[in-house]
C-alpha cells in the first residue's frame, strides 16, 4: 500500500530554484533514506512531505498519518520525561487514560529505556536520550509513516543502537521509515536511499 507519493515537486525562494521536480513514492513497511549535502535542500523536501511548506508546483498524496522527528529536539526542557509523554498526548489529542494507549506509552518507555529517566527534567538529560525522546514523542499517534530530518545529532553509541532495532522493529509492524540526512554510512537497513543532488533526486 502507498502511504506517500510525491510527482514533480518544486519549490524556490526567490530567484533561487531549490527543488527542481522530485519524484518520491513510499509504501507501507519500507524505509528509504534521502542524502544530500548541507544546503542542498533536504529540508526544505521535509517541510513540503509533513505539510509545513507548501510547493510551487507538484502533486502530493498521503494515505495514513505522519510522525516528524525533527533535527531539533520538541521538547520542554524543565518537564520530566513523563510529563513530556502526557503534554504531547494531550497535543495529539489521546486518551491518555485508554488501557490500549496506556500499553503503547509503557512500549515506547521500555523500548527506549526512559524507566530511570522517568521524572528527570529534560534539561539534566544527555543529549542522546533527549534525542531518543524526541524520537518516541514523534512515534506516541502511531504514524504509518516517520519521517526523520537528520536524527544522529546528538546520537551516542547506546541511542544509535537502539535507533537501528528501532526501525527492524517498526518496519515489521508495518510502519515505514523516511530519513533524510547529510552523512549515512550504513545502507544496509534500507530498501533504498536517493541522493539529493542540485535539485532533484537520484
């Protein structure tokens, strides 16, 4: 099943054509990356994808909700992890009291390890479970879809290996994966990976 396709997307900022006619199409249950150099306008391609910008030109389709994880963390920094979890369920609008709900956020604090970090404040987090709450926050409406801009900053050794079982995980319970970033060393996880290169995709 397709949960995105993009045809023939442009956009420019001024006299400055930034996407010169993407091409981008993803089913349910695949993870695909897209690399590009600084400045080359994988960002902009984010903002269009989760509706954050609008194009010039170009049609875009998109079957089922989208996660955003963006490069900076959306998180407040002198709440606990906890209440982090409870203002975004009162943001995306869920039961937080639902008993299937209530499973799911006990999932995503046992997946990502948050147990000892439950009632700390963000700020005395380090910068790789900030990233991994960020990451969690983006995942708590069950996207059919995430959508990752440049999610290794900040990454340490422990969160980077939890980020891989992860997208193994997500993957087999259907979800798919799109990450967008500057440097990728490893394509092994991925279906397929396009390069962002003077405007379009290859």
């Amino acid at each position: 099943m397709m949960i995105l396709k993009g045809q023939n997307i442009r956009k420019a900022f001024g006299h400055r054509t930034v996407l010169k006619g993407i091409d981008i199409a993803i089913d349910a249950g695949c993870v695909k990356g897209v690399v590009g150099e600084n400045g080359s306008g994988k960002s902009t391609l984010v903002k269009i994808l989760v509706g954050f910008v609008k194009a010039d030109a170009g049609q875009l389709r998109v079957k089922g909700k989208i996660g955003y994880c963006p490069q900076e963390p959306l998180v407040f920094s002198r709440l606990s992890v906890a209440e982090n979890f409870k203002y975004y369920a009162s943001a995306y609008d869920l039961q937080a009291y639902d008993k299937e709900q209530s499973r799911y956020y006990k999932y995503l604090m046992e997946f990502f390890r948050f147990g000892q970090y439950k009632n700390d404040k963000v700020l005395h987090l380090s910068g790789g479970t900030v990233q991994k709450l960020n990451l969690a926050i983006a995942l708590m409406h069950r996207p059919d879809l995430l959508i990752l801009d440049e999610p290794y900053n900040g990454f340490d050794l422990e969160t980077y290996q939890a980020f891989l079982e992860f997208i193994d995980v997500y993957r087999k319970q259907g979800g798919s994966v799109l990450l967008v970033t500057h440097l990728l060393t490893d394509n092994s996880y991925f279906d397929e990976v396009y390069k962002l290169n003077n405007g379009v995709l290859e």
